[in-house]
C-alpha cells in the first residue's frame, strides 16, 4: 500500500517531560486510523508532531518517503497535505461560514475567488451546511460549527486529515451529527488519522487502531483484536474501564 505518512523514532519533550517516546507507525493511502487512549497519553501531541504545529525533538516523519524535518518542504506547503480538524473548531469568528471555508484556499492554494467559493459549496453541500453559508460562527449550534471546520478543511483538498477529538467539546446530542460526517468521509476512501474517545466510530469505523499510554504506542491493531481480544494488558484495562463507563 501507498505510505502516506510514516514515522520513525519520533519523540517530543517540552522541558524535561518526554511527552513521545520513540513512536513507530504509518498510515497508508485510504486507511481510518484511530489513536485512543486515556488523557495525557501523548495523542494529541503525536498529532500535533505530524502537523508541524509542535516540532518534534528527534526522529523523522517521512511524507510520500521524504523526511520532512530535513528537506526544503515549507510547513504551509506540507500542512496543505493534511488537513487538521480540532477539538475546539477554530474558525475565524468574524468571517461567514463560506469565507472560512474560502480564505485558506485563496490565501495559501491561490486559488480565485470563484473557484474556491465553488469548492467550499461543494464541501459544505456534503457536510450539510450549505444553507448557512452567511452565518457566522457564533450564529450556529457547536455541531454545525465542527461540521464547518471539516469543511474548511476538505476545501484545501487535502491528501489526508488529521481529527484531533473532533467531538469531545460538543453536547452529548450534537456528537452525532459530526460522526455521521466522518463516517461517510471515510466510506469515500478518504485517508484519516483520528484522536478519539469514541470507541463505537474506533471499532466499527476504522481499519485499525492504535491504543498509546504513557508517550508510546502500546497496540497498534485491527479493531476486532483491539477490542475483543488485545494482547497487552495496558488496552485491557483501558477498554474496561471506559467501556464500563
């Protein structure tokens, strides 16, 4: 398979907190890879590492088998490749949702106007936004806005997109407007790497999944042996006590 992205060595420290200890892994062109694991575990930050909005201490991050960290690649350039979705939307509040949805695309692909409104419909026709084009952030529900973002960064025509607890700041009743996105996103064969803690999308949404504690990745398998029959005790415990929950 297509390695879109692969990581060796990697790890990150802020201070003398090693936050990513010697991370391996890879994802392949169309695969859904879900990273869960308890808070604090260093998912959000292996993330963020991959994105370049943390740079890592050491190791390497190949893009398409080139090592990002030492070629000429700027970080605009290669962040276009990934999309990134967070946790707490982050869109521009003073712009409507279709100039959200337009102002990476003019400011960064340098696309014109037109062509990037056309692709933002598009996008925000298939999240089921279109009719809020001239709200703002703050005029719509949290769900709606998630929805936006995802929009926003399937706009940029990303190669993959990288979800960082996409749902954890939504009421409990919007949760499922988002996963309802994500899940025909990645039924289009869409390439997504998703920090979760919703163990009904990991299991039946994913191809596979990676359990991280402690900074590193403990289990990294399809979700039928993650879930029913995970070889290290770490996951067991983990899935026990959430799924209890």
């Amino acid at each position: 398979m297509d390695k879109i992205i692969e990581i060796r060595h990697l790890r990150k420290s802020f201070g003398s907190n090693e936050v990513l200890k010697d991370i391996n892994f890879s994802v392949s062109k169309g695969e859904v890879v879900c990273i869960i694991g308890a808070s604090g575990s260093g998912k959000s930050t292996l993330l963020r590492c991959l994105n370049l909005l943390e740079y890592p201490t050491s190791g390497e991050i190949l893009y398409h088998g080139q090592n990002i960290l030492e070629h000429d690649m700027t970080n605009a350039s290669y962040r276009t490749k990934l999309g990134m979705v967070f946790q707490q939307f982050n869109l521009f509040s003073n712009l409507t949702v279709l100039q959200n949805c337009v102002v990476g695309q003019v400011k960064v692909l340098k696309k014109d106007k037109a062509s990037a409104e056309k692709t933002a419909m598009q996008y925000l026709e298939q999240v089921g936004m279109s009719q809020f084009i001239n709200a703002k952030p703050n005029q719509i529900s949290g769900g709606q806005k998630q929805r936006v973002a995802i929009a926003r960064a399937l706009s940029m025509e990303p190669e993959a997109l990288l979800f960082d607890e996409p749902t954890s700041a939504l009421d409990p009743e919007l949760v499922g407007e988002v996963l309802k996105v994500m899940k025909s996103l990645a039924r289009s064969g869409l390439t997504m790497l998703v920090v979760t803690h919703e163990m009904g999308f990991a299991r039946d949404v994913s191809n596979r999944v990676v359990f991280m504690d402690a900074g590193v990745i403990v289990e990294d398998d399809v979700p039928e042996v993650i879930f029913n029959n995970p070889s290290n005790e770490r996951t067991r415990e983990f899935l026990k006590r959430v799924l209890e929950d």
